[in-house]
C-alpha cells in the first residue's frame, strides 16, 4: 500500500505543477510577426489573440490581398512560438516525459 500511497502524492503533486504551468502560459505572451515586423500578432499561451498590429504604409485598399497574407503568417508565427512555449514548460512539469500521441497541453 505504500507504494500506491506514494504514487497518489505524486499524482496530486503533478497536477498541482500542471495547473501553476498552465496559469504562467496564460499570462504568457508570444509575438509573431510577418513582412519584416510589419505586422505583429501578440497571443497568450491559450492560443487567445490580444493585440494586431499593422504598419500604416500597408494600409492600401489596392494591397488588401498582401495584408490579409501577412495577417495569416503573423497569426502562425505567433501560434508556432505560443506551442514551443507550451511544449517548454509541460516538459518542465511532466519531467521531460513524453505525452500519450494525441494528447496535448494544455488541456
């Protein structure tokens, strides 16, 4: 029985770790970017966009297509950061384990 005791406490002692790592990547920050900083795309570690921000000079009803393009990759860069974070910090958490395939952080 002691075993399983210890296993409990351990269990409850990781979800507590995980639930402390899933409040630092909501307060988490990720900034994408596309078109050499022309546009900026800032997002929290829930995948939750905050701000966008778009260069005026890019402003023109005639490039309305390259905007909506650079608008696109800023959103996947700044979603490609906000996942290495996650990845980051549950490795911290989980000890370096690999997850279940299909399972992903946060939940």
């Amino acid at each position: 029985m002691k075993n399983l005791t210890d296993m409990m406490k351990q269990v409850t002692q990781m979800q507590s770790r995980m639930q402390e790592a899933q409040a630092r990547l909501e307060a988490t920050l990720v900034t994408g970017q596309s078109g050499a900083g022309l546009v900026t795309v800032t997002m929290n570690g829930k995948g939750a966009v905050s701000s966008v921000s778009i260069d005026p000079s890019l402003i023109v009803p005639a490039d309305k297509e390259i905007l909506e393009d650079l608008l696109v990759t800023a959103l996947s860069d700044a979603r490609a950061k906000m996942e290495e974070t996650v990845a980051r910090e549950m490795s911290a958490v989980t000890g370096g384990l690999p997850l279940p395939p299909g399972m992903k952080l946060p939940f």
